[in-house]
C-alpha cells in the first residue's frame, strides 16, 4: 500500500470518513486515527500497529459538546476537568454508551476520550465530524512518534495516510484518567500532573499496584516504548565523574553535562524539554546504530512523573 503524505486537512478528513488510517499531528505524540463508529476501520488500527486487542483505543474528539457522541453520562467530576483542562493532554475514562463497538474500548464498558489541543487535528477532527480512535502512532511496543518522520518508518506502507505537521509540542501522551468511580483514579500519568489535576479535585489519586490496576489500565500489561537499543538509568552527574560503562556506543539525554565519552549527547534545560525530546532522542539513537540509551534521573515534578514513568518502562523495570 502507498501511504499517502498530505499537508491537506481536507484531503486527510476525506480519506479518514471512507475509513482509512490516518496518522495525525496532536500536542502530545501523532496518533493513528480511524472513525471510532466503525469497527472495521478500527480493526484496521489493529492490524497496522499489531497492538494487542485487550488495550484499548482513545476516541477523540473535537469539542467537549461531542464527549455524549461516545460517553453515556458525564459524572460532575468529568465535567470540572473538561472545563479546566479541555482541549489538552487529558484522558477522561467515561461510561461507553452501548454502539461503541467494543473493538475500540477493548470490550470494557469504559471508553477513552480526550479532545487534543492542536490545531491541525482539531481542523481533521472537525471536518470529518465523527469520533476519531486513535493510539499513537507507532508499532506496539516502540517509542511513540513524536514527528511524521517517526511515523512514516514505523507504520509507511501499512496505513492509508499522514497529515503531516510540526514536531509534538509535549512529547509524552496524555494523562489517562478515570472518572467512573466515586474517585477519580489516574491509570497512566501524562501531559496533564496530579498536582494540576487535585487543584480541581482534590481526591484524585495514582493507581497503585495492588489496586488492580493491570485490569484498570490494560495498556500498562504490555512492553512499552523501547527502542531498538538498551535504555538505562544514570546519574545524576557531576563535574568530573567518569563515564559509565557502554558509554562509547551510547548516547545520553539529560539536564546535566555528561562525563566525556558519549557517541551522542543531547542536553535539555528542564524536565519538560526532557520529556518534548525523549522519544525522538532514542530513535535518533537507534538510527545511528548506538547500542545503549543512558537517560539521567532526576527528582520528578510535575511532567517529570509522566517522563520518569516512560523511562522505567523502556527501561523495563515497571
Ligand atoms: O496523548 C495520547 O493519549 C495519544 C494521542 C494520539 O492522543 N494517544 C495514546 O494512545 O497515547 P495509546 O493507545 O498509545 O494509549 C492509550 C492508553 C492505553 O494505556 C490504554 O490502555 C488506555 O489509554 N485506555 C484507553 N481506553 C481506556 C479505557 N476505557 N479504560 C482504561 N484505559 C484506557
Ligand atoms: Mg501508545
């Protein structure tokens, strides 16, 4: 198949109602979208990723009028976060009305639905005028795409089109939140921090292992965001320490400078720089054939929760 690459948002909206994939630009990472109404198109996301069916899909939306189109009720929690955080890197996990087809939400009762805050989706979204499933956009278990570079070379000739736009903004997905208990419960941490998200309900919590969180979340079960070389943990460094092993063929992200020695280094002023160039750094890695990624740990705030979370995982320790 020829994936077709369109600055077009109408040309993208079309192939998008006849039910193709179409990869598309958000703030947080580019997703793979297809019309969550149809679950043919959606098998298709599937099949393209090869993501395993128990995860299920975040349905999209471009404006929160058009959560009803998915969602059977709004609890008042939901709304207040829609309101504060709307368009923007929030998941609100919702009661699914009954003809969502089951392929998106992975056969749960819930579905995921967020409205993003980018300009080029909000336009597709819009003018396809139909709830957008769409995970991000690259094969399962790889780093999310932060470009239409990275998506093309994971997904280019196995999907119908990419509108292609800027580089993603915050670079790490949205927080996954759920809203259908008494608490509100985050299932995966994101663009949008706990401390923002208790400034609005106090009471929200972090899903702790023991809370069947593997069952909550099914997309945490799965190996996540590993590139095609190893990715470790060092640090944090001072002034004249020497390099780790490996660090010849490695490269290295983080705040401080690293000891000399590293093939590639990439220096970032804070954690949210950090967590804009992450995924981008490790497969620019991986392209120039370096074997290791050493990312330097940090005290994690705000952002910083969600980076270190993808971190841990690509390093493999969950
Ligand atoms: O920023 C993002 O969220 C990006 C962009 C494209 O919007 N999308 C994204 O999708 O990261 P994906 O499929 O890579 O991750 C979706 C996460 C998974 O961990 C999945 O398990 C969880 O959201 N999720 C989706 N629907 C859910 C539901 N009904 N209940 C619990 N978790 C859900
Ligand atoms: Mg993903």
């Amino acid at each position: 198949m020829k994936t077709l690459l369109t600055r077009d948002v109408s040309e993208a909206a079309r192939v998008l109602v006849g039910g193709g994939r179409v990869a598309f630009p958000t703030e947080t990472v580019y997703g793979l979208g297809a019309r969550a109404d149809r679950a043919e198109a959606v098998a298709g996301i599937f099949e393209a990723k090869q993501r395993p069916a128990d995860n299920p899909l975040i349905v999209h939306v471009a404006a929160p009028s058009a959560v009803l189109r998915v969602a059977e009720a709004l609890p008042d929690h939901a709304r207040r976060y829609m309101d504060a955080f709307w368009p923007g890197p929030l998941t609100l996990v919702l009661p699914a009305r009954d003809d969502v087809p089951r392929i998106v939400t992975a056969g749960l009762d819930t579905v995921g639905v967020r409205m993003p805050d980018h300009p080029l989706a909000l336009a597709l979204l819009k003018e396809a005028d139909v709830p957008v499933a769409a995970p991000s956009a690259n094969r399962s278990g790889r780093p999310s795409p932060t470009s239409w570079e990275a998506v093309r070379d994971d997904l280019g000739g196995r999907i119908e089109a990419i509108l292609q736009g800027p580089p993603a903004r915050v670079g790490l997905e949205s927080t996954v939140l759920d809203c259908t208990g008494a608490v509100p419960v985050v299932l995966r941490p994101g663009g949008v921090s706990l401390e923002a998200l208790r400034s609005i309900v106090p009471e929200t919590c972090l899903v702790t292992a023991g809370d069947g969180a593997a069952a909550r979340s099914p997309g945490t079960r799965h190996p996540h965001y590993r590139p095609d070389a190893i990715v470790r943990w060092v640090g944090p460094f001072q002034a004249g320490e020497p390099a780790p092993s490996g660090s010849p063929s490695a490269g290295y992200i983080g705040i401080h400078p690293p000891p000399e020695g590293y093939a590639r280094v990439c220096r970032v002023a804070d954690q949210a720089a950090y967590a804009a160039e992450l995924f981008h750094f490790f497969r620019q890695c991986e392209a120039e054939g370096l074997t290791e990624v050493h990312c330097e740990r940090f005290a994690p705030d705000g952002i910083g929760h969600a980076l270190a979370d993808r971190i841990r995982r690509a390093v493999g320790v969950d």
